[in-house]
C-alpha cells in the first residue's frame, strides 16, 4: 500500500448523510441465525454444530459488546432464558459465530436457541428462537439394511421399492433418513418428499455415502401408509461409456439404498420402520438413465399407485440384502440441487409434424419438462444443445468429444419419452441434467406441439445469492451475469468444469473460481463437502486427482500444484470470507502432506508439475513458472494458516520454504536487468505479481512492464486460465486498474465482451469462438473477472488480519468510461456496499458498513482532490501519493470526491 500517514476518522461525531437510513434508531436486533450456515438444519451430526448470527441494527457505530448463547429442548425455556444443554456466560466478544461446547448433543432432538446481543450501548436484545435438529450422529443408530433389488448394475431399468406399514397410534412427528448409493425419489403414500434434485450428492462412494434427512409428518396418516423409492444410478452405476471410464468405477454396483423412517407418537414412544427383506420391488418406467448422458422413460410401463397403500404389488419382486457401500455413513448438511428457475422458450419452430425446435434463449445448466399428447407408443426424442447449425438443427458437436458410446442406444444429451397414449402427459428426468439452450423434439409419430408445451429449469446446487454488481456499462453487466450462469452452471453438490461434455470435478477450474463463487453466492456449505471429498481422495503420499470425486481417473494427468491446491486455495479463501478457521483445520494435515510431497518432489523449490496455463490466446507461458508459483502460494497458506492454529514451529518451516520457492522462481526467471519474468508475457507477468513472487523492490518496475505488455497486446487478454485469473488483479492491485478495466471491458476479439457480443449468456472455455476443439459454451474456468469486478472496481476485500469482513477493505477505482457503478456483498456481518456514481467533475462515493464491523477505505484521490462529508473536508492532511485511508465504523457514508 503507498499510504504513509493513516488517517484515523471519528466519523460517530460527524453526521451520516446517506438516504437509506438517516439517523436510523432502530433497535438492536440479533438476526439470520443459521447453525452449521443452515437456517433450521435437520440431520445435523457435527458435535460441535456453528451457531452464527448478525445484527440488525442501522444505528452508526452499532457494534456488539457482548454476546450469551441459550440451546435447549424446551423452546418455551430457551424463549425465558433458559438452555438445559448450553448456557454461555455473557461473554464480551464481538463474534457472531460460536460452536457449540455445551452436553453432548442426543441424536435424533431438537434443540432449540436463542442468543442474546448487548448493543454498543450496552442494551440487551434477543433473538427470535430457532432451532436445529440432530440426525443419527453415530453410525451405530442406524436401524435399516442396505438393501436393492434382484438386478445387476448392467440392468437398465430403474427400481422401484415400495413398503406398507401401519403406524398404530397417534403420530406426533417423523422423519425420514434415507442413505443413498446412487439418486433416489422417496415418496410416502404417493407424495413425493422434498424438492431436491439429484439427491445425494456425488461422493466417493467407497469412502463416504450421505443421508437424507426429512420432516414427513405431514405426509404420514395414522393407520397403513406406504413408502416408496425410485432409485437412479448417478455417478454410482455409470453405465454410458466416455474417456474417464466412469463405467469402471471400483465402486460401481445397482444402486442401494438404507432408509429409517423414525416415527414420535404422542404417546412419546418411537418406531422405526427400515429397510429390510420386507420391502418389495419391482421395474419402473425410468427404462434407462445416465447422469452422463439422458433419460429414458415409457411410460406405458407406468403403475399407477405404485407408492400407494392399495396398490397390488403380487406380482413385485422380493429385495436382496447388500453390504454398506463405505462405512462412513455422514449427514448431507448442505444447499441441495433444486429446480431454481423455470424458463420458458423464447422462439419456438416447427420443422414438421415430427420434428419441433425450442430455444430457451440462455445457456443453462439442468432439465427440461415437456407436455405433449399423442399415440401410444409414439417415441419422442428431445436432443439438448448449446448450439445450432446454419439449418436450425442442433449441434452436439462441441460437447459430445469425450463420449465413447457403445452402440446407439444412449444418444448423447438426448432424453426419450414413450407416450402411454393416455391423454396429456408429462415428461420431465429425474436422475439426469444437461448443458443447452436449444431443444430439438423428434417424434416417431405426428404430435402437435406449442411453445409452451416445453420448459426448461435452470438446475444447481441452490445458495443463496449475496452479491450484485450493477454498472453504467450494460456489456459488463451481462459479462458478470453470464459468469454468475457458468458459476451456478457448474454447482453440483461439487464444482464442475461444465455442464455437458464432462460435469467433473476439475480442480483447477474450481480454484480459479473460488473468489467469483464466494462474492456472489453463498457457498460454503458446498466447499466444505468438496474439501471432505478431498480428504477422502488424497494418497497417503498427498498426492490428489486432478478431478475430485473420481473412480481413480486424474491421478496421472492434471494433477499437479496450478490445479489441485484447490486443498490450499479453498480452505483460505473460505477463511477470508466467512472468518471461521474450521476449514483450515479441518484441512491442515492434508494441506501439509500436499506441500511436503511436492517439497520432496522437487527440492529445488521449481516445479515442472502441471498444465500450465490452459487454453491460451496465443502465448505460451513456462508451466515451471507457473506451477511453482502455485506452490509458493500453497506454502504460504500453509504456513499462514499453522499461525492461526498456533502452530508456531510450522508458521516459520513453511515460510522458509515459501522464501525458498521465490528465491528459486525469481532467480530463474526474473531478469533483473529487464525486470520481466520468462520472455514476459502478460502470464508470466501476471501470476508473480498476483501470487505475490514479485520482490518488493521491483515490483513497480515488473507492473509497468506488464501494463506495457497490455499495451502492446492492445488491451487485450493474452492470457489461458491461470493467466485470467492473475491478470486484471496485477494491474489493479499495482496502480493500473485503468489499463484492467480496458481490458475486462473490451467487445471484440479476445474478451469477454466479444463473447457477449456474439449473444453468450455463460462464459465458453475458449476465447476463439470458432474454436474446433475445448469450446463448451458453458465454462467456469475464464471467471475471474466476476469477481475482480467487485475487487477492482468496487475494491470489497475480506482483510486478512479480520477475515470475514470483521473490518472490510475498501479501495474502490473510479475508472474513466463508466458512470456509475455498485456493488454489494452480503457477508457475516451483513450487506456491505460500494458504489459510486459521477456528478460534475467529481465523484459521489457510497460505502455501507454493516453493524458489528468496520471498514478501511482507501480513496484513489488524484492531486488537488479533497474527500467531503456532509459538506466538510474530512481530511486536509496533505500525502505525498494519492490513496487516502480512512478507518470507520459501522454505518452508510456518502462521500463526495472533488
Ligand atoms: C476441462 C477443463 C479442465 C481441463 C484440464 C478439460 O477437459 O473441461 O476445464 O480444467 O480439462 O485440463
């Protein structure tokens, strides 16, 4: 940072001119309670679940003096201050998370809390009670088997299970535990349970299987009741054939399921019915499906009632019993995949009477649903595409590269629905989901179809939304749209590379877009299973795959340190944003064993280890200089994050070796005459100064050169994926945020904006548009400047010293061609905002501060310039260099810059 002298403000005396909230008076209010980042979890297992809150409250300076934590099962005490498990003292502290230290937790309760915040007058408040609920906690508690039906995994078929029960007295609750090898639907007495998609998340399914949990009381009837399952093959039964061999998983089996269905009579007594060799089975019209690839459904072998307690399952099968797939049986405590958005067609063409056309006018991740009426038999093909050929028909051709298909029955992307000839039917996958934006519907037999007759759903892994970015550059707009689309795109339970061609966990895509995830959505319930599936993957050497989860595909190719220190990259960042070190360590011993092999490895501190920088415009970068630069910043986390666990004697090993990384890369490859790395290019500029390999004392001198190189490039990317990830922080983060705006702003020939332009709703994994080979239409990878448009312009940042955003860093660039600009990000404190807008010569600046932290705002004041609040100058200390630091608390400041 250039400042010299701090400023330190006391803006509580000064009066805050904002709109939103002027003088606001509102009261204290402690908020969003979550436990485990869940609001009203069940099935929690973790011993020790995170209780976290904010504050509401608008006043200016609100701050939290001190905090006490009630955790009862009695929710009428906890509401009267009263937790029979945990009780905190009043505890003076600012933090709005806290792990549970109280009894033991009981498995299968309720336990229901309140905390009480004391304001910065010393005020009291309560919160609202909330709660969250046990699962099974040990796997000793589970009653059911393991159970499936009488056929293979070669069996295409997907089975039905069915069970009748009578519930004998009064049911006061239930829930339903269900432990999945593979997909399933559950339904009870014909309902289905929940709106999940594609439960449970992919795992690696010999080391570690997710249950389930559901309320079903409102589904359960005194009396007999029927429980139903339809079980999918997911990444589990991989049966479509492709380059990474899925289908020759050492785990891969029929699917299987293991279900308790724990029912609480008002009486206090409690039943479980389970899966066992009572259960009957049967073949469902789901005739074949592949997560890969589609979705085959005749429905003229559908059974009505077939999960209903008066259907006739005589004919129906017996099950068999199986063994526990992994014995680490762990509660899916996560944001499901959902059906988040349902989107109608924008044109619509008939070819023919067989033969009809649907664009949903934006690429998507996930299904879509047609309706339609026809003959019986009639043989109905919907092809998913991201693109078409000049003719209108769809073109498969940029996505289907990888797929080894074995013969034609299981065309890529292409779902078959055989009609029942009943009337109106519907047809919709349940274990499959694609990449497209067109869809092509072929029929054996004339059908009349509308443009309503087909929908589709956007599908993911459903976090909320917690940032915006809002511009007088609708270009941009759309870029940081489309980037939110392929982050979303490729959130499964797991970060893919793409929705079509591949939906694997690439770890490299994955790393890059951690920050672009992380700024907009909230995610960390996702990244802690992927870091888990980490865990479960690492060799005892440290070594992992380059795509995780894996059946043991990426072992030998991909690995190295530019693509797995997603076990580094991900543990910080998540750190950085949320301030709760239990990923770090949770993930120390495999961040280290990862460090120390590559340290055996390749004692010289240069690694040749990786892919390098991925898919490039035109310049190639030496993968030494860059996998080492991955390197140093995995040992730098490392020994950052030893320091935070205390871990002293760690803390200076690790540094040690970061230092001896750098010392190796720059003496290799910095030229100190010429200041440039390699033959400088805007990668091997770039990734020194972002991963921070640069010595201090040439790093203005390397910036220049790379703002020169920029220029050369003519302000354009000359960058693949790890150079896109570097680059437009190198120049914003050394005084050339003008020069990165240039750049991420640009509509032609390589950009973002030229993808835009050419009518891109997502990110493509290639600049070159006309690419023949690496041109998915909906990739994560180029991401990055989803979130540098929140670090570059809007200048939000975690600060290190205060991860999440305790104090949140403020360094907002007023860069020339835009007019106006906002951004936001909720994080654990609340809504943070920067925005800014032009007014004459000068610029109004807007800066939130949610209650309970503060912020450092660094202003880009150029000479001459003068900050004003309310009218005042705020400071009249002359620096030496144009950023200005002010410290302040809590509140909405509009400043005006002129
Ligand atoms: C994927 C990429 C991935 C790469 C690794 C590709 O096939 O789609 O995004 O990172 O392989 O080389």
């Amino acid at each position: 940072m250039k400042f010299t002298k701090p400023v330190l403000l006391l803006l509580s005396l000064l009066p805050v001119i904002s709109s939103t909230n002027t003088f606001a008076q509102s009261a204290c209010k402690p908020a969003a309670l979550k436990c485990e980042y869940l609001v009203t979890p069940l099935g929690i297992d973790a011993p020790h679940p995170r209780l976290t809150w904010l504050l509401a409250d608008l006043r200016q300076g609100a701050l939290q003096k001190a905090y006490q934590v009630y955790v009862g099962t009695d929710s009428a005490e906890v509401s009267r201050g009263k937790g029979d498990a945990w009780e905190t003292d009043k505890v003076s502290s600012a933090a709005g998370l806290v792990a549970y230290n109280g009894k033991t937790l009981n498995a299968f309760t309720k336990y229901y809390w309140r905390v009480d915040v004391w304001d910065k007058e010393d005020v009291r408040s309560s919160s609202a009670v909330t709660s969250f609920e046990t699962g099974m906690g040990t796997m000793r508690n589970w009653q059911g088997t393991w159970i499936t039906d009488e056929h293979d995994m070669k069996t295409k078929p997907a089975p039905y299970f069915r069970k009748v029960f009578e519930a004998g007295k009064k049911i006061k609750s239930a829930r339903a535990y269900i432990a999945v090898a593979g997909l399933y639907e559950l339904s009870i007495n014909g309902q289905k349970i929940g709106n999940h998609r594609l439960d449970p998340m992919y795992t690696r399914f010999d080391r570690r299987n997710l249950y389930v949990t559901y309320d079903v009381t409102a589904q359960l009837q005194s009396g007999k009741n029927a429980i139903g399952v339809l079980l999918g093959n997911g990444w589990y039964n991989h049966q479509s054939t492709a380059v990474w061999d899925f289908d020759k998983a050492p785990w891969r089996n029929r699917p299987t399921f293991c279900l308790d269905l724990r029912i609480t009579y008002e009486d206090g007594s409690v039943e479980t019915v389970q899966s066992d060799r009572s259960w009957k089975s049967s073949l469902s019209p789901v005739i074949f499906n592949s997560i890969y690839t589609a979705e085959h459904y005749d429905a003229r072998l559908e059974q009505d009632g077939w999960n209903t307690v008066n259907f006739d399952d005589a004919k129906w099968k017996g099950v068999i019993i199986r063994s526990s797939p992994s014995n680490n049986i762990v509660s899916q405590s996560m944001q499901p995949v959902r059906n988040v958005l349902e989107i109608p067609a924008t044109t619509f063409v008939k070819f023919n009477d067989t033969a009809y056309h649907y664009n949903l006018g934006r690429n998507i991740s996930g299904v879509s649903k047609i309706t339609v009426k026809g003959e019986a038999g009639t043989v109905i093909r919907l092809r998913h595409a991201e693109r078409l050929y000049d003719n209108g028909r769809v073109d498969l051709s940029n996505i289907d590269q990888h797929y080894r298909p074995v013969g034609t029955e299981d065309p890529y992307q292409t779902d078959i629905f055989i009609l029942s000839g009943k009337g109106e039917e519907t047809f919709m996958p349940k274990f499959n989901y694609k990449g497209f934006q067109y869809v092509e519907v072929k029929a054996s037999k004339p059908i009349k179809l509308a443009k309503q007759n087909l929908v589709g759903y956007f599908m993911h892994s459903d976090v909320e939304p917690i940032g915006n970015i809002s511009t007088s550059n609708p270009v941009v707009n759309k870029i940081w749209s489309a980037t939110n689309a392929s982050y979303l795109s490729n959130l499964f339970g797991y970060p893919t590379d793409c929705p079509q061609r591949e939906k694997n966990g690439w770890t490299g895509d994955a790393q890059i877009a951690i920050e672009t995830g992380l700024y907009s959505f909230d995610g960390i319930t996702i990244y802690e299973k992927w870091l888990a599936d980490h865990r479960d993957e690492q060799q005892p050497n440290g070594v992992l795959p380059s795509i995780i989860p894996t059946n043991g595909w990426g072992y030998e190719w991909g690995n190295g340190p530019d693509w797995t220190s997603t076990i580094a990259v991900i543990p910080w960042n998540i750190y950085l944003f949320y301030g709760d070190s239990k990923i770090l360590s949770d993930n120390y011993d495999n961040i280290k064993r990862y460090v120390d092999h590559i340290d055996e490895q390749y004692p010289t501190g240069l690694t040749t280890w990786g892919l390098g920088d991925w898919v490039p415009v035109k310049s190639k970068s030496p993968v030494e200089l860059t996998s080492s630069a991955y390197y140093f910043a995995d040992a730098t986390i490392l020994s950052k994050t030893a320091a935070i666990l205390g871990k002293t004697a760690d803390a200076e090993k690790y540094e040690k070796l970061a230092q001896k990384i750098k010392n190796a890369v720059n003496a290799k490859y910095l030229n100190p005459t010429t200041n440039l790395y390699g033959a400088g290019t805007q990668t091997e500029l770039s990734v020194p100064l972002y991963w921070g390999l640069v010595p201090a004392d040439v790093k203005s001198q390397v910036a220049a050169n790379l703002a020169k190189r920029v220029e050369f490039d003519k302000f354009h990317l000359d960058v693949g994926l790890l150079g896109t990830k570097a680059i437009l922080n190198a120049l914003g983060q050394n005084g050339y945020t003008d020069v990165a705006y240039k750049v991420a702003s640009q509509e032609d020939f390589p950009s973002w904006g030229w993808w835009i332009v050419n009518g891109a709703t997502t990110l493509y994994e290639n600049w070159n548009i006309k690419s023949k080979y690496d041109i998915s239409l909906n990739h994560i990878m180029f991401g990055e400047i989803g979130a540098w448009l929140y670090k570059g312009i809007g200048g939000i940042f975690p600060d290190e010293t205060q991860p999440g955003f305790k104090n949140v860093l403020l360094k907002p660039h007023f860069v020339p061609n835009l007019q106006n600009y906002e951004s936001s990000h909720t994080g654990p404190y609340g809504k943070i905002t920067s925005s800014w807008r032009r007014k004459g010569k000068g610029v109004s600046y807007t800066a939130v501060v949610p209650a309970n932290s503060t912020a450092t705002i660094y202003f880009p004041v150029t000479a001459g310039q003068q900050v004003y609040l309310s009218n005042k100058v705020v400071s009249t200390t002359d620096f030496a260099v144009d950023t200005k630091l002010y410290k302040v608390e809590a509140g909405t400041y509009t400043f005006e810059i002129k």
